[in-house]
C-alpha cells in the first residue's frame, strides 16, 4: 500500500478538545469492532509522580492525550486548526479591551458522565484546585495570569486576569483548564493513581497492571454535550515499550492505527510504501527538542561553557545522520511556522566553529576539556533519542574543548531528576500547549518554569513577556518575541536542535487519519472511523 498524504494547512497548530470519563479496568482488547491505536508512550504511577492522569499534575503529552479524550474544557480548537472555539462553553469572549476580563457562558445540559450536572462553580472549582495545589510539574503555570475567578448564576464564569493575555483562550483549552468533578477530586491533594472522569466525547477505562497503564478503552459518552462529532463507538489505546513492537503489531493486524512514536526507519519504510499492510500520512508539527541546563550548576554555571556548546552543535548533521526529511534544523525555540519566530542562534553562532568556541572559552578563564554529562530519555521521544546524543557527543569531544559522557534513563526516572535539579545538562523535547510563540518562551523562560530552572531574566520575566501577551493581533507582538528570543541566544539557559513533523500509520479500512493529529500532537480519536479503502 502507498499512500502519503500531507495534511492540515501548515499554519499555528492547535490544542484539541477535551473529554470525559469513568475511571476503572478493561481487557483492552479488540472487542465490538473497536478501533486499536498503538502508542509507544507509557503511562507509570510512581512516587515522584503518583497521579498522572490528574489534570493539576500531569504535564506530558502522553498523559494530555488521555485527558483530550477524557475530559471537557471551557474551549477547544477547531478540526481545521486556527482559534479556539467553545466546547464545554456555549460562548467566550473578552469583554474590555485590555484582554484582563474574560467570560464565559456554560452550554445548558451540561453533565459528568455519573450523571451530575456541571454548574459555573464547578469551573471555578477545578481552575482554583489546579492553582491552588501547584504541582512540581509546574503545569499550574499555564493558568498564571488569573487573578480571581468569578460565577455568576449557574451558567457564567468570569475570569479577571492579573495582566493582559491574549492567549488566554488558548490556555482554556488546555487540560489544566478540564472541568472535574468535586466529589471526585480533593480540592487539596491530587488524585492518585489512573482513574479520569469528566463530560466529554468518551467514558474511560484502563488496563492496569501493578504501577502501569497498558492500555486505555474510551467508549463514546451518550450524554456528551459539545462541538465533537464521533466517527467511532470506541477505541483502545494500547501502549508499546518500543516502535518495533508496536510495528509488529500493526502487521498482524494487532491495532489498526500507529502514532507516536515510530522509529525513523519506520517512517522511511511506510513513506517508500513497502509495507503492505500499513500506510502512512504525515502532516505539520511543531514538536521541537532541544539541550537545557541547571545554570547554577558548577560545570555549566559560566555562560561561556553554554556557549561554546551552542557554537559546536552541528544541526545539520543530527538530522542527516539521524532523522533525514523528518526534521529541520532549529535556531530558535520558537518554530519556524510561528508568528514571531527568529533565527535568533544562527544570527549569533553562525555555523558551527571549534575555534570560536575555543575563544569563548578562553577569554573567559575556561579550562579545558570541560567534563560533563549529557542525560537523556530512554523511551519518551522514541529509540532514536540515543543516536541523537551520541552525534552530540562526538561532535563536543572532537572539538578536543569537552569531555562528555552521556546517560539514559527511562522518563519515569528522568523527568523526576531533571525536576529536582540532578541533572547539569539534559535532552528534553516539547508538544506545545498551544499554538503561539508564547507557548515555546513563558514556559521555560517564566518564574514558575516547567523545568525549575534556576535561570532568569528580568526583562523577559517582568517585560517582554507581559508586553508580548498584551497584543491581540500576534504580529505586532513579533518585535518583543524577537527580544526574548535574541535574549536566550545571549544567556543560553537552553539550546535548541531541530524540530519536526508527525506521522499515523494506518491499516486499509481506516478513515480519518489526516485529522488523528493536529499539529501539537493532540490525539483526535474520535475522528477514526471504519470505512472502505480510500
């Protein structure tokens, strides 16, 4: 079979509806003709992390694709990308022209899949809990621009924000933002373990298995009110340790559709349509990785060591030896097809030079070889993660101005570590939020950064970033985005490194692949259908 097809206009992507859900077990098997998804994401409870389907803790894109089917929120993005349009809510709009008052008008009818209605103090609730418990994850950090939060009748929410935020409808479409039931969910501690309920398109169960998650059944909620129609009665997500696992399975007819991640040998199999029992569909993504550091740690304390790096890394090469079509250099952490992005790292490094790393490191007392350790993820970004890291390493160590090992450890482990500082310098990639520049800058660049990064900047944190929010039309933002941007070249805190594209395999009988993924990763399982081979 050979069908390749681009899809989605290549504009700002998009965060996906939300769902609902009744938390429990399941075989996770393929049963009343439900259509199986593979996914090689894994969905652990451990102690450091021990609720990661609550929506006030979990911040990964794994975890966010169970939540997107589980759980409604006030606003959603449309199927064909672009604004956010309502979803739980009947309407949202500012109502002053500061973009400080936003309000909200709940759809009527409105239940929790138990069957309780869902009233405006249900949403102050869940936002205020999310705020209130303030998880390490640093997800919290997506709703800070709220000030109070206020309901009006059953129906009404009004939102006062501390500053301007345009991009608060977007934040509102986000799982931090899903309505949760109180009887459900502690206002003061977080929900453990794999339970999701909500109001949305599908009701949820899990196949659990000691501390993991294998497999997660979403069967279509009757009483779902919002702006989601459902090609299917139900799907099984089922999760594989590794893309060759999950290639196997889709060949004998295991599951019928493959997402994130495949190897890239897998991607280059299906696009050359060599397999015959899978096609492949790739379509716009904004998914970026890129180098962080613990900038109050002793080996990349000096601005110098971090920019020397950012003067070596050879981007060109990672991609070709490693990720070929599938990725294009970064030189910035904002994408390439993002309103305000700057190629701010190229404007200032250039292409890649030992020599004027050496005198970075020269002029700034560095000796040399500088030792430190590269850590990575083992299976959160797909298997070819280490490749990438060896590349990395070879390319500092032949510089003959580093001594670098590196380290994998899978992201149960790493994302722990990484959160309590043990790492001096580590890989991480990023699923945006939303589709904004913001979304690739306040993040890691903010107070309450995703990465605890003890890095700051005053005029991004307390300036531009504020400045940048206050602009409605994103445009006339780009100058101040350009300034952040400029700002992280200088100080270095993070490196980028390419971003890419995203790929779904599916088997012939498949309809709705192009609309599986929007361009932030967000699964869209309810546009899977069965039909006839296209």
């Amino acid at each position: 079979m050979n069908r390749k097809t681009l899809v989605l206009p290549a504009v700002a992507g998009l965060l996906t509806p939300i769902l609902a859900a009744c938390g429990g077990s399941d075989d996770g098997g393929k049963s009343d003709d439900a259509i199986t998804v593979g996914t090689t994401d894994q969905f652990v409870a451990t102690s450091d992390a021990p609720a990661p389907l609550d929506p006030a803790f979990a911040y990964d894109v794994g975890s966010w694709n169970i939540l997107r089917q589980t759980q409604q929120t006030l606003m959603t993005q449309p199927k064909g990308e672009g604004q956010p349009v309502p979803e739980a809510a009947e309407s949202c709009a500012f109502t002053d022209s500061g973009n400080e008052r936003y309000v909200c008008k709940l759809r009527d009818g409105l239940k929790f899949s138990n069957g309780d209605e869902i009233t405006a103090a249900d949403v102050k609730y869940s936002i205020e809990r999310v705020l209130h418990i303030n998880a390490d994850t640093g997800v919290a950090a997506l709703l800070n621009t709220i000030d109070t939060v206020e309901t009006q009748g059953a129906r009404d929410i009004v939102f006062h924000l501390k500053t301007a935020d345009a991009t608060f409808p977007f934040k509102l479409s986000t799982p931090p933002s899903s309505i949760v039931d109180p009887k459900l969910y502690p206002k003061d501690s977080l929900r453990k373990g794999f339970n999701v309920d909500g109001s949305g398109p599908y009701t949820f169960k899990g196949t659990i298995a000691g501390d993991a998650m294998s497999a997660a059944t979403f069967t279509k909620n009757p009483s779902y009110k919002g702006s989601v129609t459902l090609s299917n009665q139900k799907v099984v997500l089922r999760s594989y340790k590794t893309a060759d696992q999950m290639g196997v399975a889709i060949d004998k007819g295991d599951i019928d559709v493959m997402t994130r991640n495949m190897s890239p040998a897998q991607i280059q199999k299906l696009d050359a349509g060599s397999d015959k029992n899978a096609a492949i569909v790739d379509m716009p993504g904004m998914e970026i990785r890129y180098l962080a550091f613990n900038t109050d740690a002793p080996t990349v304390k000096s601005k110098a060591v971090r920019q020397a790096m950012a003067q070596l890394i050879n981007r060109d090469e990672i991609i070709s030896k490693v990720y070929g079509t599938q990725a294009a250099p970064l030189y910035s952490l904002v994408p390439a097809s993002l309103t305000g992005h700057s190629n701010s790292f190229f404007n200032k490094y250039g292409p890649p030079s030992a020599d004027k790393a050496r005198d970075l490191l020269t002029r700034a007392g560095i000796t040399t070889p500088v030792k430190l350790t590269l850590h990575y993820t083992t299976d959160h970004y797909g298997s070819a993660t280490k490749q990438e890291f060896e590349i990395l390493q070879q390319q500092l160590n032949g510089s003959g101005l580093f001594d670098v090992t590196i380290q994998g450890a899978p992201w149960a482990k790493f994302r722990p570590a990484e959160l309590k500082g043990e790492y001096d310098a580590f890989g991480m990639g990023w699923f945006p939020d939303f589709p904004d520049a913001d979304n690739f800058l306040a993040p890691f660049l903010d107070k309450d950064n995703v990465l605890k990064s003890p890095y700051t900047n005053t005029s991004v944190q307390r300036t531009w970033i504020p400045e940048s929010r206050r602009e409605a039309d994103r445009l006339d933002a780009a100058k101040t985005l350009t300034e952040i941007q400029d700002a992280v070249a200088e100080d270095v805190p993070l490196i980028p490194l390419w971003q890419g594209k995203q790929y779904v395999a599916a088997r012939d009988d498949i309809t709705g692949i192009s609309y599986a993924l929007n361009s932030t990763s967000t699964l869209q399982l309810w546009e899977l259908g069965r039909g006839v081979s296209s």
